[in-house]
C-alpha cells in the first residue's frame, strides 16, 4: 500500500532541532525572508536548498512568520511567499523617505513629459533598489517591480549616484565592484566607467547604453540630501530606440531638472564644488 504523498509545502518530521542563539534565530528567519521576496514564491524543499537550512528548521521559521503574517502558505501551490505584515514593515520605509513620498509626483510628470516610464531608485552598497516606477502606457516599456536591484556599474541611476559622490567615497566604491558584464556594452574596465562617471558630472546626468539590458536604455540624474550627498536617483528608461539622436539631450534635462527639483522638495542641498 502507497502511503500517500507529503505535501512539498511541509517537512517530513517534526522539528527537532535545539534552540539556537537568539541572533543566529533572527538572523536566519531574515534569511528566510529575504529569499522568498527574492523568489516570489517557492517550495519548502526548494526554499530550504537555497539558504542551506534544514527542512524542519526551514518550516519552524516560516510557521512562526505565518503566525504574524509575514509569510503565507498556499495549500493548492503547496508554495509559501512573503505576507502582507512584510508589505507594511516595507512600505514603513517609504512613508519615513521624504524622496520617495514627494517624488511620486515628479516621477508622473516626467512620465508624461517624455512618454517613458519614470523610475526611483536608492543606493545600497554596491547596487540601487528601485522603490518606485510610473510606467509609460505605451505598449512597449521597461519594467523595475520594487525591490528590484541592479549593479550600480550598469545602472543609469547607479552610474549617476557615483558620478555625484565625493572623490574619494567614488573611488571606494569603484575599486570594490568586480564591473560584472551583463551585455556587451557593460563597462567591465575601471578607467572606461571611470571615464563615464566624469562626463556624467560634467552635464548632470547618465546615460545608460544598454548595459544592463539589451535593447533597452536610460537616462538617470542623483538626488542629493541635506548635505549634499547622493541618496537616491531618478530616471526614465524604454527601449533604445527611442533613446538615440537629438532627443537624448532634451531627456538628460528633463531628468537633470526632476532630481533637482525632488533635491530641493525633499530638503536637499546642492554641495559646494
């Protein structure tokens, strides 16, 4: 007689493990977190492989989540995926970051004002986040679902960020990125995004030639903070064939001008040179 078939979404034997330090508990539950929103949902056998964690570990962390609603368990799917308590802890973060609260409007203009989508990133470490986008209607657009990281180094915003930090804090950054080529057009040598990064400075925007994406393209300008820091950067991204000619100087200003304008709305100061 078969037994009947365990559901991928349960472990196969009670959790036995001792308790654990309470830092290594946190640190391992964030782990688990952090992965799901990574994967969009995924199976417990699947989830447990990816973060090394044993199954019975893995299901006592995700059913203590469920219990505060931070994760949720599809029974159909047999998938578990991150809850609603993580969207407000996360969305705790935009309501305190004035830059994100009245940039949405900016961001709407902008879209309307070059017919591409807008979007608003912020720096962390050696990648941005995206924690904002207003896409263009039309049928053809570039799409960032928030939370979505990229390399700095191929990054319209990313690129524009570093341009406008000070030289020695850009020159940190720079020589800790492994300039990863995700296209033939990613910078992969420290002197060309060098190079790059002081055109950027000089005409207050970046261009992104389909470094990250190919066929797709964008133009980014910082947003700097009250000590005229870069702390986050706006820009518009599409296909690159909306993004060559004359019209690429028109779409540098009209970025240049929103993260300026977002720069001073959210407090920001311009830095003395």
């Amino acid at each position: 007689m078969n037994s009947p078939k365990r559901p991928r979404g349960r472990p196969k034997s009670a959790f036995k493990e001792s308790s654990a330090g309470t830092l290594q508990a946190l640190d391992r539950a964030l782990g688990v977190l952090t992965a799901l929103a990574r994967d969009e949902g995924t199976t417990l056998s699947d989830l447990s492989r990816e973060i090394d964690i044993p199954t019975a570990t893995t299901h006592r962390i995700l059913t203590t989540l469920e219990n505060h609603r931070f994760v949720t368990f599809d029974e159909e799917r047999q998938e578990w995926a991150v809850g609603i308590e993580a969207w407000r802890t996360g969305t705790a973060f935009l309501k305190r970051n004035s830059v994100v609260e009245v940039g949405r409007p900016v961001m709407r203009r902008l879209m309307k004002e070059t017919g591409e989508t807008a979007n608003l990133a912020v720096p962390d470490g050696l990648e941005v986040v995206f924690v904002g986008q207003v896409e263009t209607p039309n049928p053809i657009r570039a799409f960032f679902p928030p939370g979505t990281r990229t390399a700095m180094h191929a990054s319209g915003i990313g690129k524009a960020i570093l341009a406008a930090m000070r030289p020695q804090a850009q020159q940190r950054l720079v020589e800790d990125m492994d300039l990863t080529p995700f296209t033939a057009s990613t910078h992969v040598t420290l002197s060309g995004l060098t190079a790059d990064l002081h055109s950027i400075a000089a005409r207050g925007w970046s261009h992104d030639r389909e470094e990250r994406h190919a066929g797709m393209s964008c133009i980014g300008a910082a947003i700097l903070n009250d000590q005229g820091e870069p702390c986050a950067g706006i820009s518009v991204s599409g296909p690159t064939v909306r993004f060559s000619g004359e019209g690429i100087a028109d779409l540098g200003r009209r970025v240049a001008e929103a993260a300026q304008e977002i720069t001073d709305l959210s407090g920001g100061a311009m830095r003395d040179v």
